[in-house]
C-alpha cells in the first residue's frame, strides 16, 4: 500500500512539476489596446439622465400608486440603475415596484407575475420566486412559465422537476430551450454539448438582431470556452460583448481573470478590476482584487479587502445575495466567524440545497472540526453529483482529514488539471495539500 501512495505521489510531483513549468512561460492572448478604451468610457451622462428619469417617475408614482405603466417603467429604469452601478438599494426598490405592479395588474396578470418572479432569482428569494410561480403556473402552463420554472428549479436544486420541465420545452430551433438545455448539460459534466447548445443559441441570436440575447450569449460561451481551455475564444467573445455593449463590466472582469489566471499578469489584472471598481462598485470586486494581491504575497492587503467585503455585505439590504462569498471567506477567520459561517451554511442550504451550497456546509462543518458531519455530508449529497472544482477541493480537504487519502489523490490529480478555473492561488494551495499527504 505504501508503494502505491508513493508512485501516486510520484505522478502528482511530476504534474505539479510541469504545471510549474508551464506558469513561468504563460501564453499572451490578450492586448490591452483590444479593451482599454472600454475601461475609460464615462457614463456619467447616461446615469444622470437615468436618475432624473427615476426622480421624474417617483414624483408620478407616488400620485398614483396603483398606475401600473409608470411602476413597470419605474421598475425597468431602478434595474438599469443597478446594473450600471451596482447600488443594491436600487435594485430592492426596483422589486417593490414590480411586487405593485403584480398587486395592481389586472389585464394579463401573468406576465408581470413572470416578471417578478425573474426579480426574486436575481436577488437570490429562490423559495419565494418558486411559491410565486406556483400561485398561478399550474393554470398557466405556457412556455414562458415552464422556462421559468425551470431557472427556478435548477436553482433550488430540485433536478428531477427541472429535468421534467426541460423536456417539455424541447425545440432545437428555440433559443430559449438551447440556452437551459445547456445549463442542464453543464450540470451533468458534458461541457462539449454545453458548448455545442451555446453555439446554436449564439448562431440563434445572432440571427434575431436581438441585442439582450446576443449580450447574454456571447458572455456566457465566453465563460464556457474558458472552462474549457479555449481561452483565446473566451477572449474574442468576451471581446464581441464588448463591441456590443462597451459598458458590459461582467465582460470586463472575464477578461481580467484571463489577464490574472492564464497569462499571470497581476499588475493589468488588477488596473482592470480597480477601473470596474470604480465605475461599478459590487461588493465582490474586493474579492478578486485580494486575490490577486495574495497572489503577489500583498497578505495584509488582502486581508483588509476581504474584511472590506464582509463589512460591505452585512448590510441587511444584501440579503442572501453574497451568501457563499461570505462563508468561503467567514470560514478561514477566528472561531466565532467560523462559527457564523456553519449558521449562515444552513441557511444557505434551507434556502436552495445544491451539491454546490451543501458542499459549503460541509466545508463549514469541517472548518469547525466537525469532521465526520462534514465526510456525511458530502458524500451523501456532493460527491458524484457535481463536477464543479471547488466542491472537489472540498471533497479532497474533507477526505484527507478524515483520513482517505488515496480518494483524496484522486480528487487531488483532477484538480491539478483546472488550474485557470481556480486560479494560481488555489492551485498553489492544492499542491500544498497533496505534498502533506
């Protein structure tokens, strides 16, 4: 048996060694004269436009409450307002539009009820966006309902009713199927059909002249090719976002973790991220910049925008947005953030039970030396049911700890090969543990 630990060991070495080698050359596919425009555009005249349309509209509204036009454009405008600027108070006063919308809609009341129930996933109420659904889907089985009741299923992880309502939308020809059948793929771990769908839902929206779907699907197989080692068309269509949409920051932030992740260039990675930052500032821009300073051994740096992060986000009006950032990073610090991050792992989990969130739990469980609670709980509702590389990692933290370490070098030598998914920090982190084994 020892032998066996030793040529396992031995091949792990060896790929941790050629992995080293290849990061000190790392291939350049990006330039900076391709986006560097996108990050000095100044939006400042479309917001101020925007906000005196909103103060126009709550001046309107607020002599009639009930008029269901103006709280939709009100609505409508307070989510473009997020968006551009990541204000989460506008974003929750959007929702309490459309929440009066649906109460004061009377004609076709189930497409402002869809509406809505779109508004709960973004803000993460997945259970009340599904008893939403569920007030008047059983009546309504049209194909917009069932779409939506899909998005919603997939997010509180009740897969056979997702599978269910995925079949019933079949249409290789609809891009509304292709886009969800591709999610549904990459779910089950066959990211060359997730792929193969996104492409036929591009070419789909390509052709319609739409430029909401063209947006949505050329960030999204930009997302996917980079999982799967395309990198450089990862960047094209990131690229193409752009050209579509300069102001896409999700565009942006791709292409700076390809800057960071593949080509390790830390310094343009990080005058990306403080450009979007400051133009667009979501709590979550502290966290990939600490990580990069990490990266550059900035330790107390990246502590403090991580606490940064945490400070942000304890704010009420978040809600259950940020709740896995905050438990990835809550279970790292002292005893008592250890602890807080098991309470809000089991709200998480009460909240949507994924492979994903109950990966978390167990992480949590292990980080507050919970150590067969958290073997439990994650062979019983990770392990096999997700292909994701950070519920793996937590699967080969978990292992070793509980002593199966030759599971866990199986674990541990796929995790070497999703190096740009993780990132180098992580990456690091993953050869430390498997040259403790």
């Amino acid at each position: 048996m020892k032998n066996i630990y030793f040529l396992l060991f031995l091949f792990v070495f060896i790929s941790c060694k050629n992995d080293s080698q290849k990061s000190e050359q790392p291939t350049v596919v990006t330039t900076a004269a391709d986006y560097s425009a996108y990050l000095e555009l100044d939006d400042h005249e479309q917001i101020t436009q925007l906000q005196l349309d909103i103060d126009s509209l709550e001046i309107v509204v607020a002599n009639n409450p009930i008029g269901v036009l103006d709280l939709g454009r009100l609505s409508s405008k307070l989510n473009t307002l997020y968006d551009l600027k990541g204000d989460v108070n506008n974003l929750n006063r959007s929702v309490e539009m459309q929440e009066a919308v649906v109460e004061n809609m009377y004609i076709k009341p189930n497409n402002s009820k869809r509406e809505l129930a779109q508004a709960y996933i973004k803000l993460h109420q997945f259970k009340k966006a599904d008893s939403l659904m569920s007030s008047f889907a059983k009546q309504d089985l049209s194909r917009e309902s069932q779409m939506i009741y899909f998005d919603i299923a997939m997010e509180l992880g009740d897969y056979s009713r997702a599978e269910k309502m995925l079949n019933a939308l079949k249409n290789s020809q609809d891009y509304n199927y292709l886009i969800r059948a591709a999610k549904w793929n990459d779910y089950k771990g066959d990211l060359s059909a997730t792929i193969r769908l996104m492409e036929k839902a591009k070419t789909l929206a390509d052709q319609s002249g739409n430029l909401s779907l063209q947006l949505w699907t050329n960030s999204n197989i930009a997302d996917y090719y980079g999982h799967d080692g395309q990198i450089e068309r990862s960047y094209e269509h990131y690229l193409k976002t752009l050209q579509l949409d300069p102001n896409d920051s999700y565009a942006l932030k791709g292409i700076a973790w390809i800057v960071y992740s593949y080509e390790k260039n830390p310094n343009e990675a990080l005058r990306i991220l403080t450009a979007l930052k400051k133009r667009h500032p979501l709590p979550d821009y502290d966290l990939a910049i600490a990580e990069i300073k990490e990266f550059q051994k900035q330790t107390e740096a990246a502590e403090e925008l991580r606490q940064s992060f945490l400070e942000e986000v304890s704010n009420p009006a978040y809600g259950n947005m940020y709740n896995t950032y905050k438990i990835e990073q809550l279970v790292n610090g002292n005893n008592e953030e250890k602890q807080q991050a098991l309470i809000i792992a089991k709200n998480e989990v009460e909240n949507r039970s994924t492979p994903e969130t109950q990966s978390l739990l167990s992480l949590a469980f292990l980080k507050n030396g919970m150590m067969n609670e958290a073997l439990e709980n994650q062979q019983k509702y990770v392990m096999d049911k997700t292909f994701e590389p950070v519920a793996q990692l937590h699967s080969l933290e978990i292992l070793i700890e509980n002593g199966k370490k030759q599971k866990a070098l199986e674990y541990g030598n796929d995790l070497l090969e999703a190096e740009y998914e993780l990132g180098p920090v992580t990456l690091n982190h993953i050869k430390q543990i498997l040259s403790s084994i």
